[in-house]
C-alpha cells in the first residue's frame, strides 16, 4: 500500500464534524471552554445551510406583538404533534437570544425603517394559538442561510477554531459505548486520519439528495445517521421527510416559502387558486407537507399545468417588480436560471421536491445523542452529541415548520457545544483506543479503491434516487414500499460488489461518492422499512392506504438498528409531550 | 440526440506527467443543460477519474468556478448552449492557481489572503440587550459585497494578481469593504493600515477583469476604490 495510505493520528478536546450552521455554533461555544476542531467535507462557507432563503424564526415581536408559546404552539401543531414538547419550547424560549446574538456577531439582516430586524410572514407561523398572522422569520433578503454561514465563519476566524477542510469521515469511534474520535480520509492528498478525541458532535447535515428531485446539495447524503448506525446505534423517525411544495420544474431548486409569505400564491391550470379550497385558513401559506399534497393532488387530479400537466404555477408578479428585488433577489436569480422565468412577469413553474430530514441521530433537549440502554429508551452515550438536520431532537416531529431548522442549528448547535465543552473539561485523560478503532472504514476505503472497477456508480446512484421518489414520495403505499424494499436489496447487492474507478489519492471524487451511496444506501433502508410499518399518514408520511393519523398506533417515535446481514431492525419510543414550563400542548386534530 | 464536445484539462499528480486536454462528448439529455451536468455525465458514465469540485449546484457555495472558453464562471449555473462555440466547450481550471487534479486548484493562499484582512464585524462599544440599530439605507450599502460566495472567479481573472505573489486580490478586498463599510463595525483604521501597502489596495490597476468575472454580478473594483479613497482621506 502506498505511503499516503497510512495512518496520522491527531489529539483534540472536543471534535465537531460538518462546518453547516450547526457545526460552527457548536464549534464556537467549546472553543470557547476547550481546544476544539472542525472537520468539513467541504470548505466551511459550501456547506449546505449556505442556500438556505427565507430566514430564522424568532418571536422578537419587532412587527406585531409575539410570543415564544405562540410559536411553541405552531411547532407542535406544524410537527402533527410528533415533536417533543420540552425540545420545542427549550427551542422557541431561546429564539430570541439566538438572533440578537447572531446580529451582533454581523449577520447582515435585512431592516425595517426604524432599524430593527426585519420580519416577513411564513407557512405554518400564526399569532395567539393559530388565530393571527405573524411575521416571525428573520431574514437577510432572501439569502438569510448565506448571510448566517458566512457570518459564524467569520466569527471562528476570529476566534480562532481550528478547521480540517475537505477530510471525510468515514467511522465513529466508540469505545465500550463511548465516543472517542473518527476515523476521516483526507481528500485533497488521499490518505487516513483518525482523530482521537475526547467528545464529538455530529452536524454532518439531512439526507434529502436520496430523492431524485431534490432542493438538497449534492453533499446532503444522511452520512451522520448511517454512520451512528453503524457504530450500533439507532437512527429515528427517518421515515419523516419534508417535501417542499415549491421546487423548480424540472431541476428541484428551492422557491422559498417567502415568496408566498410576501404575497405569491399557486394556480392550477384553470387558474384557479386550489390552495384556497385545500386549507381555507391558512391557504398558500398552510404547512409545507398540506401544500405539497395539496399540488401533488391537482397534479393526480388531471389539473396541473404544462404541457404533461405535471406542475403548479407559483405567482409572484403582482407584488411588483422593486419589491422582487429588494426582498427577493435570489428567487428572481434562480428562477431565470433554472427555469428561465422572468418572475415580474411570468408565474414560476412548481413541483414539490425533497427538502428536509426531519428524522436523524436521536438527541435529547441538551443535544446528547441517546439510544435505548440501562437508563430506558433515552441512555445518554457519553461523549457524543449531535446538531443540527443530521439530529432529531425532536422539534421537527413530523413536519418541520419553515425558519425552525437555522433555529434548530442556532440552539441546539450552542446547547450542544456547551455541553461538550463542560464534558470535555470534565474528562482529565483520552480513552485508550481499541486496535481495530477505524478498522471498518479503512476496510472500506481499501475495497472501494483495491477492487476492479466493472461498473461506472453514476448510475447506480440516479437509479436508488429514482426508485425513492417513485416509491416513497409524497403518497405512499404498502405495495410501493415493498417493491421499493425489493430494490433496494438488489441495489445493496450490486454495491457490495463494486469499486471505483479512480484508484488515485489525490481529490478522488469518485471515492467519495461511493462512500456516500453506501451511506445513502443504510439510509433508504431504514426510511422504506419505517415508512412500511407506519400505517398512519402523519406530517410529511402520507400513506395514501392508510390516509388518517392513528394516535392510538403510531404517536410514537421510530427507532431504526442496522442489522448484521443489511437489514433494518425497527423499535419505537414515546413522544415526550410534557413542556418545561408550560402546559402540554394536547393532541388534536391538524387543520389550517 | 445533440452532442456537445468537452475538451477538459486533465492533471493527475501521481502521474507525474504534464497537464493535457482531453475530449469528451456530452450528450444533451434535457434543455436548459448546465456545464455541471455535463461534468457529471462524464464521471458517471464515461470516466470516473475526473475530478472537480461541486455542492449545492444553484451557484452560491463557490465550489465550482471554472474556466470555461477563457472567462472564469460557476459550472452549475452556466447553460452549456450559452458557452458552446461550434458545438464545443474548453474547460480549464481557474488560472494562476496551483493546480490539485484536474479541474481542482488549490485555494490555500486564495483564503490565506482572505484571512488576512480580518473579515469579520469589530466593535468596541458594547452589545446592547437588542439588536444594534442599522437604518435601510446603511443596510443598503452591504448589497453588491455581503453576497460574496469566495469562489475566486475574480482574483485568478486578475493580472495583478497572477504578478504580484502577495497582491491580496480583489475577492479580500471587495470582503474587508464590506466590513468597513457596515455601520456598525468600528475596526476601520486597524483595517486600512493593512491595506495601506503596495500589496494592497494600491496594486490594484482597474483592469476590470474582476467585475466581468465575478457570478454574482458584485463589483470589486468599486470597492477597492471606496479603499482607495478612504486610505487618501485618512492621510489628508
Ligand atoms: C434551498 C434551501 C433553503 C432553505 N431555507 C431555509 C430557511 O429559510 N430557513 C430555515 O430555517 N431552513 C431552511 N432550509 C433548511 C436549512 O438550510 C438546513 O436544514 C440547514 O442549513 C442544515 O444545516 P446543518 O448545519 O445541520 O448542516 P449543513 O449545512 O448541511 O452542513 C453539513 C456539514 O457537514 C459536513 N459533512 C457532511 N458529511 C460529512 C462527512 N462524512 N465528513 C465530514 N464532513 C461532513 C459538510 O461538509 C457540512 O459542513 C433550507 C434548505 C434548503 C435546501
Ligand atoms: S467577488 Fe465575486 S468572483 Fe470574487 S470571490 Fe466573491 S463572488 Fe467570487
């Protein structure tokens, strides 16, 4: 083997993976306590949250009066009641905090005329329990992920957070339950490096690139889950997955809620404002997975535009076209781009595209990561914690309001970094490592570069990614889903049985697509398996043969092992549905 | 089917050779192809050792700038009929920088520069409870420079840069304007002093490639002269 092949072991306090808008914060905060470092699969500022649009939600009232339990009440409602209540309004108390914080740091937010932070209206955001409108999402024009990631980076190069750049992790390291390390591949040079560490949080980002039309970036691969289940512990509710309603035609780029929020609203082909009929309330502006079916539903329904009838339009001209570029720059951008509108003009065409994973690696409130164990469903596995859409506290439940998920990344990246850092302070040695710490991903590493390549991956990715969207997309059904897990078995199989291409060291993407459609591959498998079993439609799991939520089956949460053999072993845990402070917020029916 | 011809520039270190072009065809499977998706279609389907670099594929991680028929732009949002002359499309890495494998540069001294100019808010006063104040129009003035993706289009465009080794370039400028410029940093001064060198702001000869490079349509060159005359009028 050759000599960049080899081994360089580093020594780190507190180990942060994915330098996402999670990771950073979390990086941040055990700086500040501990010697901490970042690893990234990618320079800091490509990470994905950098395409995030529409804003952070945060109840600071600087339009109408608001409120965190108004916001508390529209997450648990917008989560089909699936989240965890305590979570939640740790989450929505801290809202505030988190964005003032951020706007000292410089995030360049965009200002009402008196100064302060401008405000917009988003789907699912209500005022006094669902009786008002509120605008609640704090926003940098429509580029508010952008301005966040740019804006933590700055502040670690300030601080001084010490970054590996473009090294993917391939291993946890656990040792006797605890976590001490990864095993990452350099990238750029080629060649292992395991990071001995005393704690490691987990922010490597969702999973939403394992559906064909997807808004997600190409890195979005659910590597933070498949890599938690192969170190033996459980993933949860993957089966929940966001399908935004306003993807572009064609490509699956994201048109933000905001444009609907500043005023734009969805036609059929009969020009007919369906949202209207579909949530009388709340209409354009109802949550993202009521949206989705509601346009997934004219579609089916022979309504959809276009000459296959297969889309909505999404309508935006009327607001003017000084406003489109003074709030929504981006959109008009991207909408030329990728569809070739001129969005002051014409409408936008729309179709629902995979947006983000509301399930993950379990967390509880303090961002530790938990899996059943001699404390019940919840033992905390000391020494590793996880942030951000690669977690699942759960403040998502079953469907994620929009603005919830920079949040989610603000407050429980800080919580969990503070944690670790206290954690780490706290352990005076290193764990010893076992001999066969990162023996699993150098093996295979060494397969994937060793083998003979007979086959290009290309298209073995495109087609698991067709064959999700086919079979577990917006409706699913108990026929689908096992066609779907019949698949999936003979695309594990023909994967066990390739290699890559390129056997080089130096920037082999070619490797580094493989290991992902490994670890997209766990992933599907734990979303079919989840998804059959669910026989309920709750948030954005539609069972088109079971279309009613069944509280008294299923308010429960998924929790996904990965077997010896490939297969997924499924348990379930409950929804903790008692707040911190305040009441709980009672099951009921979902309306808007 | 219609088919476009990729000529790539191939490098592999471990080769030891020389940097060559390489022809491909790329078929065009769907309008509105990006250069990116031509990429793809290439590592997926015809050879998996081409190596580039990609995430979010809608223009604003900065991975992805690229050379394309001799001018600097993002390959996932540059449609290949736009950039095909006779049916064909050059594809070379970003000049000026060291190169890693094929179409990946090394960024190190790029982002070493960018570190350099301390892009990031400085105050001294301290936070109040609330956010600081900042009126629209103050905001204003950080369009056109917060947008900044640092996918270096614009410095590799730039003759200056390519001269003069220590040249910070204009990506670092157009980021530390940005930050001089925001009404509520008070790190001006410690700023300019750094700029205030032949290395700095002054290298900078107007040529304007930056500006033509640049894909998200900012202009570098305005703020390395907002610098200019915020250096001039601190001396007099
Ligand atoms: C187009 C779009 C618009 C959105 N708009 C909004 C919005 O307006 N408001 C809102 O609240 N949410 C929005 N979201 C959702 C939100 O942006 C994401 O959920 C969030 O940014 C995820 O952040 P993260 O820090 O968890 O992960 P990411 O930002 O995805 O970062 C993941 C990090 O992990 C690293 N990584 C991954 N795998 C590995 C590995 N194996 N080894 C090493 N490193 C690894 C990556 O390099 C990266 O640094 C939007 C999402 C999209 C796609
Ligand atoms: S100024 Fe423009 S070209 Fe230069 S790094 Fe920034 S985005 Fe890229």
């Amino acid at each position: 083997m050759s000599a960049s092949m080899n081994l360089t072991t580093h020594r780190v306090g507190a180990l942060v993976v994915g330098a996402g808008g999670a990771g950073l914060r979390a990086a941040l905060e055990a700086g500040r306590l501990v010697d901490t470092a970042v690893i990234s699969q990618v320079f800091p500022t490509r990470s994905h949250t950098v395409s995030a649009q529409g804003g952070i939600g945060a109840s600071l009232s600087n339009v109408e009066h608001d409120d965190w339990r108004y916001h508390m009440y529209d997450t648990v409602k917008g989560s089909d009641w699936l989240g965890d209540q305590d979570a939640i309004e740790f989450m929505c108390r801290e809202a505030p905090s988190v964005v003032i914080e951020l706007e000292h740091m410089g995030l360049p937010f965009s200002r009402m005329d008196d100064g302060r932070i401008y405000q917009r209206a988003f789907g699912g955001h209500t005022s006094k329990f669902g009786k008002g409108e509120v605008h609640r999402s704090c926003a940098a024009a429509d580029r508010t992920g952008h301005a966040m990631l740019h804006t933590l980076f700055e502040e670690c190069l300030k601080q001084g957070v010490h970054f590996y750049n473009e090294f993917y992790t391939l291993e946890i390291l656990l040792q006797d339950g605890v976590a001490c390390g990864v095993l990452a591949w350099d990238m750029v040079r080629g060649g292992f490096h395991l990071f001995h560490a005393k704690a490691v949080l987990l922010a490597t980002g969702g999973y939403a690139r394992v559906f064909r039309t997807t808004s997600n970036a190409h890195i979005c691969t659910g590597d933070g889950a498949a890599l938690c289940m192969r170190a033996g512990l459980p993933s949860q509710d993957l089966e929940f997955l966001q399908f935004h309603p306003t993807g572009i035609y064609g490509a699956g780029n994201l048109i933000t809620e905001a444009v609907r929020g500043e005023g734009g609203y969805l036609l059929n082909c009969k020009d007919d404002r369906f949202m209207e009929v579909c949530a009388p309330t709340e209409k354009d502006l109802a949550c993202r997975d009521v949206v989705s079916r509601g346009i997934a539903e004219e579609v089916r329904g022979g309504r959809g535009c276009g000459p296959q009838g297969d889309y909505a339009l999404l309508k935006i001209d009327h607001i003017g076209k000084d406003k489109i570029m003074e709030r929504l720059p981006g959109i008009w951008e991207l909408a030329m781009v990728f569809a070739g509108v001129d969005c002051t003009k014409e409408p936008i065409p729309v179709v629902p595209t995979a947006h983000y994973s509301m399930g993950g690696i379990p967390t509880d409130r303090f961002a530790r990561v938990v899996t059943p164990g001699d404390d019940g469903a919840e033992t905390v596995v000391p020494g590793l914690y996880a942030a951000g859409e690669a977690a699942c506290a759960s403040v998502h439940g079953a469907n994620r309001l929009g603005t919830n998920s920079l949040l989610d990344l603000m407050v429980f990246g800080r919580e969990g970094g503070r944690q670790m850092g206290e954690y780490v302070a706290s352990q005076s040695s290193w764990l010893d490592l076992s001999e066969s710490a990162g023996s699993a991903g150098m093996a295979e590493v060494r397969r994937l570069l060793n083998g003979p390549a007979q086959r290009a991956m290309g298209p073995l990715m495109e087609q698991l990614r067709l064959d999700m969207e086919m079979h577990c997309g917006v409706f699913r059904t108990e026929s689908d889903l096992r066609e779907l897990k019949g698949k999936l078995a003979g695309h594990r199989a023909a994967f066990a049985n390739l290699s890559v291409q390129d056997k080089g060291l130096a920037y082999n993407l070619d490797l580094i697509e493989a290991l992902e459609l490994g670890h997209m591959l766990d992933v599907c498998s734990a979303i079919a398996e989840g998804a059959l079993a669910r026989r309920e439609s709750r948030g954005g799991h539609y069972r088109d043969d079971y279309p009613r939520r069944d509280d008294a089956g299923w308010h429960k949460h998924t929790l996904a092992f990965l077997e010896p053999g490939g297969g997924v072993g499924l348990d379930y845990k409950p929804v903790r549905m008692q707040p911190l402070t305040v009441d709980s917020i009672a099951l009921a029916e979902r309306k808007y | 089917m219609q088919s476009v011809t990729f000529t790539i520039l191939r490098y592999d270190p471990a080769g030891g050779g020389e940097p060559r072009y390489q022809d491909f065809q790329v078929n065009i499977t769907k309008p509105g192809m990006m250069v990116l998706d031509g990429l793809n279609q290439i590592r997926w389907e015809q050879d998996g050792t081409l190596a580039y670099r990609r995430s979010c594929r809608e223009g604003v991680c900065g991975s992805d700038g690229v050379n394309v028929n001799g001018a600097n732009m993002l390959t996932c949002v540059t449609h290949i009929e736009e950039v095909a002359r006779k049916g064909r499309v050059v594809i070379q890495p970003l000049p000026g920088l060291p190169l890693i494998k094929d179409l990946v540069v090394d960024l190190e001294d790029f982002l070493r520069k960018y570190f350099t100019v301390k892009p990031y808010l400085i105050t001294r006063a301290p936070a109040p409870d609330k956010e600081r104040l900042q009126s629209p129009a103050e905001r204003r003035r950080l369009d056109g420079l917060y947008e900044c993706i640092l996918c270096a289009c614009c410095s590799s465009s730039c003759p200056s840069y390519w001269a003069d080794p220590e040249y910070l370039g204009p990506s670092a400028l157009l980021n530390v304007w940005r930050f001089i410029d925001d009404s509520r940093d008070e790190g001006a001064q410690e700023r300019l002093d750094i700029l205030d060198d032949h290395h700095g702001a002054w290298r900078c000869h107007t040529i304007l490639n930056c500006v033509e490079a640049c894909p998200k349509g900012l202009n570098p060159t305005k703020a390395i002269t907002g610098i200019k005359t915020a250096l001039l009028k601190r001396k007099f």
